[in-house]
C-alpha cells in the first residue's frame, strides 16, 4: 500500500500506508510501534503532539477541499474581483 496523506475537515492529518517513517527536526525517529495509520495534530492544542489527541474537537475549522497549486516559480493566481454593481437606476456609477 502506497502512503497517503489525508486531510480532515476541522481535524488531523491522517497518514495511511505501511511504509513510512516520522521523524522530529533533528531526524530521530518516532516509536509507530508497527501502527499503519496514525493521525497529525493540525491545530497546535494537542498534549500529544506531533500526534492527534483530539482536542482540536469544537476548537478548530478547516473545510478540507484540495486544490491545484501553482507550478513551481510562478506568481499565486490573483483574485478577480467582482464587476461593479450598477447603481439602483440601472445605470453604471460615474
């Protein structure tokens, strides 16, 4: 099984797979204990961290909806605004 990354709405990041390896800043690994799916705490309130404890439940909000990111050395993508509303008599504002 290939690893795989999922992110939860308004919780952890979920690591599935049965080969991968988590390590601290300094690459010393953690203890799995064999485990093929453990969860990331994303919200910082974990007692437990790097590792999901849970308490990030009623106190953090993310909609998970994955999008493309954009090629490596180009500019974000701007927001396009949104067109000028006429005014109340139908005709542009000037």
């Amino acid at each position: 099984m290939a690893t795989k990354l999922t992110v939860l709405s308004n919780g952890s990041l979920r690591v599935d797979g049965t080969d991968f390896e988590l390590v601290d800043a300094q690459g010393n690994s953690y203890g799995l204990a064999g485990r093929e799916r453990i969860s990331i705490c994303r919200c910082g309130l974990s007692a437990n961290k790097p590792f999901c404890d849970g308490s990030h439940k009623n106190h953090f909000e993310h909609n998970a909806v994955a999008f493309d990111l954009p090629a490596p050395g180009t500019a974000p993508a701007k927001p396009t605004p949104p067109p000028a509303a006429p005014d109340a008599g139908g005709q542009p504002l000037g």
